[in-house]
C-alpha cells in the first residue's frame, strides 16, 4: 500500500491539564515562529488545578467529529492522558520521550495523538519530538495489519 502523507498539512488540536500547561504555551509559541497555525488549543489556559481525562475526552471528541486529524496532549507525565485517550477506538496515542519514540508512533503506530508529559520534557526536547512527529509517515504494510487487530473495524 502507499504509506500515508506526514502530519504536516493536517489540521490539530492540543490540549493540557495543569501540568502540561507551561509546556502546552512554550509549544504554542513555538509552532507560531514556525508559522504553523492549522490547530485549536483545548485549553487548559492556567496552571489552576484541573482534571485530565476532560481534557483527554475533548481531544477525542475533537477528532472524532472531524474538527481535527491528530492531537497533542500534555500532562505532568503524559500517562493519564494517553491512558484515558486510549480507551476510544480508533485512537492512537502515543507517549513520548524522545524523537525515537515519536519517529516509531508514526512509522509503527500511526498514532495520531502525540502525548508528552509536561514535567518530565525539556522545552527543547518537547520541540524536536513535535517536529519528528509531524514530519514522520505511517509504514503502512504490516504495521496496518497489527493495527487493525487492535480496532477491528476502525
Ligand atoms: C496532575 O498532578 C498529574 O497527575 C497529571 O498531570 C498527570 O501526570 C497524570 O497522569
């Protein structure tokens, strides 16, 4: 099969609690200097204490209904909010620490939600692994098979 185009001409999303939201406004900035605008923020819009899973749940609404192809998510680890993400058919995410594993998301996964965790990544390394991500394709081929055993159906 034709491996799918990269991320980077699909629109996105990006959300955080309140521990990703510093990393959430670093990244913001950051794809605006890359003259990158094609995506909602979610919110959160303060370090006040709030809880991921409804961060996580409008995410995937977000995508579900179209409004965006892929998404970041950001908590203090990113393991809550790739948990909760992960309990929707057809969502794939993926947390990610380095540009090795955001590379493999996309050639292995075809994850489609980046999530990072806001207290764990340097704003540097956070940047590197969007970049990896956005600019990385689907291998398509075998690695569709073994994604179809996850969602029969997606
Ligand atoms: C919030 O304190 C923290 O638990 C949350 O951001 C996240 O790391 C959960 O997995």
């Amino acid at each position: 099969m034709n491996a799918p185009n990269t991320l980077l001409n699909q629109s996105f999303a990006i959300a955080a609690d309140h521990g990703g939201f510093g990393l959430k406004q670093h990244l913001l900035d950051y794809l605006k200097s890359k003259n990158i605008s094609n995506f909602i923020d979610l919110g959160t819009d303060s370090d006040k204490s709030v809880h991921f899973p409804d961060y996580a749940g409008k995410m995937v609404e977000t995508i579900k209904s179209g409004k965006a192809q892929w998404g970041i998510l950001i908590c203090g680890t990113g393991l809550g909010m790739s948990i909760a993400a992960n309990r929707h058919a057809g969502i794939y995410a993926a947390l990610c620490h380095d540009t090795t594993t955001a590379r493999l998301a996309r050639q292995h996964n075809n994850a489609n939600i980046l999530a990072m965790g806001g207290r764990i990544l340097g704003p540097t390394v956070a940047e590197d692994i969007v970049e990896t991500f956005l600019h990385t394709a689907f291998l398509g081929d075998r690695y569709q098979d073994r994604i179809g055993m996850i969602d029969p159906g997606c």
